[in-house]
C-alpha cells in the first residue's frame, strides 16, 4: 500500500442514522462539503446503511466508507456478526477496531481486537485501531501504560509487513461523548505517547509516518486547535458528524 499521508476527518456513526437517514444526510452534506484533494474524508455509517450510503454517494469518489466493527473470524457461526471479507464486498474500504463502546459493551478486550485488527488487514480493509485511556486510568497515572499496553497487542500479533498499513485513533475515553475535549496539549502529548509506542515494536519509520487521529467530542468549535496540535493528524469524530452541517465544517477546516 503506498503511503497517504493527507488528514483524515472520519464520521463515526454509531447507531445512528438507517438508509433512508443516510440518504437525507448525503443530500445535504454534498452540497455543503465540495472535495479537496488535500485531505481524506471517511464514513463508517452502520453497516446496513453501507450500501445507500454508496449509491447515494456514487458521484463523490474523494468520500470513502468503512464499517464499525468486524468478527475475527472470517465466516462462521456467529449470529448478528458480519466479516470483513462481507464488508469489502459490499463497498467497504476501512474498518474500526477497538472502539471504547466495542471494548466496554462488547467484551472487546486487546486480544479480540488484535485478532480483529489481523482480519481486517487480510481482506485488504484499512484499519482504524482505537486506543485510549479511562478517568480512572488517567487520574491513577496510567496514561503511558494503557496506552502501550493497547498499541502493543495489536502490533504483536500483526505481522510486521502490516505494521505501515495501520490508522490510529487516540479517544481518550472520558471525552467520547461528553462533551469535554482534550486540550490540543493533552492531545499532543497522548499521541506522542502512541507514536513511542509504535516505534518500541515497529520501528521509527513506521512511527513518525503512522496516521494518529484524535476523538473525543471533536466539533466545528475546537476542530482547528486540535488540528494544529503536534502530531495530529487526523480526527474522528461521533456525535457532531450526525449533522451534516457540522461535518461539513470539520472537514472542511483550514490546515496549516
Ligand atoms: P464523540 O465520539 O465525537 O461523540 O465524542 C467520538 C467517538 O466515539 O469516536
């Protein structure tokens, strides 16, 4: 794969939003977003809106979709699950892993996620790996340590060929949905935090290239201090890419 280092601004929609919501929300966005060629803007609706999602966007190729989550097995069965090998055939070109409500709600531990993380670099998705630390970690003065311990699993188990294909997404827990962002100083030093940690197992090419997105309450208000933040290179944001208007403002945010 070569390297892409444009930004990335990705929606991540969580239970939000069936095909026909899919469809309003593109009527509007399109107009107000027009592509850039200096930035990637992704979409991970749920996967059963993937596939209006890609009709309703067929004109815009700059606009890439993903899925939120994939099984670790490649078929089989496990009901209500979809493999990402499913995902690439319906149009899907990118897969989180490891989202903090995945890992909280669903018994995503750092194992699962590794192994997610192999079957999604196998079907040829691009990976989005999310990693970030509790209040209570925070606060106990765990931040390093939960933050290698999570890059680690993955790039252990990822065989090292893999290891330059890999997105990051720091979430700092406590502001997923809260309201309260990291200041773009938090962020800096958290995704420096990251970037050691990816070159302790892949080496400091790989780091100092690694895309490392920033999400946590990312709105049209505080899209341009995070952006500037030191090593950020990249956002992925929930509850504000609900609103095409303030989606179309992030993505469309001046970069320095
Ligand atoms: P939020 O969610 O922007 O609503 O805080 C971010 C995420 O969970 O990816």
């Amino acid at each position: 794969m070569t390297h892409d280092s444009r930004p990335v601004f990705a929606a991540n929609w969580k239970m939000f939003k069936g095909p026909r919501a899919t469809r309003e929300f593109l009527d509007e966005f399109l107009v107000r977003y027009q592509p850039a060629v200096d930035r990637r803007v992704v979409f991970f609706p749920p996967s059963i809106s993937v596939e209006a999602f890609l009709f309703a966007a067929s004109a815009r190729p700059d606009i890439t979709v993903g899925v939120q989550d994939v099984h670790a097995e490649g078929e089989g069965a496990h009901t209500g699950a979809i493999s990402a090998s499913m995902a690439v055939e319906a149009g899907a070109s990118w897969s989180l892993a490891g989202h903090s409500e995945r890992r909280r709600e669903f018994g995503d531990d750092d194992a699962l996620v590794a192994r997610k993380v192999r079957q999604i670099l196998q079907s040829g998705l691009a990976p989005i790996v999310c990693v970030g630390e509790t209040l209570e970690e925070r606060e106990a003065g765990d931040l390093t340590g939960v933050l290698a311990r999570q890059v680690g699993a993955v790039l252990a188990a990822v065989e090292t060929a893999g290891h330059a294909d890999l997105t990051w997404a720091y979430e700092p827990v406590w502001a997923i949905g809260t309201g309260r962002t990291a200041s773009p100083d938090d962020a800096a030093e958290a995704h420096q935090i990251v970037r050691s940690a990816i070159a302790t197992r892949a080496g400091d090419v790989t780091a100092e290239q690694a895309a490392i997105l920033y999400g946590g309450s990312v709105k049209p208000n505080n899209i341009d201090s995070l952006m500037e933040a030191p090593g950020v290179n990249g956002v992925l944001v929930g509850g504000a890419s609900l609103h095409a208007g303030d989606f179309a403002a992030i993505c469309g945010c001046r970069l320095g």
